[in-house]
C-alpha cells in the first residue's frame, strides 16, 4: 500500500518552490512572480531556475545604454550635488594595428 504525500498547499517562504510543488502549482508561481517578484524553483533543496516576469526578463536583456547610467544617477540620493565636468581634448596619434 502505498502513501501518497501531503501537498503543501500554503505559500512556499520567500519565493522558493520544490520542482515538485512547481509543477502542480505553476500557474500560481507565474502570478507570484508577476505580483512580487522571482520566483525560485528547487531541485532537491537546491536552487535549480527562477520564473520571472516577462517584463523584467525584458529588462534584463536590453543592452545598458548611456541613457539608462544618467537615469540610475539622476534618481541617487547624490543625484543633486553638482561637480565640474572636465573635458581633456588631446591630438589623436595614429596607431598601426
């Protein structure tokens, strides 16, 4: 006879799932990480993958541009002090590559 295991059905701590509870309750693990944030999926008490949302798996990918460094520094608790910004001009040599 055998003994079937109780399926944990309250919320995993902190994001993390079984491959096993992933699997039966992968609907619930793609809100969560909609809602909270990554979602990490365990393979036999180890970290194996982690669903994220597809906006932020997006963010990731894009390449960091100029633009993206100005914002990050704008938005600093430093972003109000102002410094001078120095420009060295110097001749260019030619370099045989």
């Amino acid at each position: 006879m055998s003994t079937k295991r109780p399926s944990s059905k309250k919320r995993p701590q902190s994001g993390r799932w079984s491959l096993q509870d992933a699997k039966t309750h992968l609907s619930q693990i793609v809100r969560e990480a909609q809602r909270t944030g990554p979602q990490r999926v365990t393979l036999h008490g180890k970290d194996a993958a982690v669903i994220i949302a597809a906006e932020e798996f997006d963010r990731l990918q894009r390449p960091v541009s100029g633009r993206d460094i100005v914002s990050v520094l704008a938005k600093s608790p430093l972003g109000d002090v102002e410094f001078e910004r120095l420009t060295i001009k110097s001749k260019v040599r030619d370099v045989e590559l």
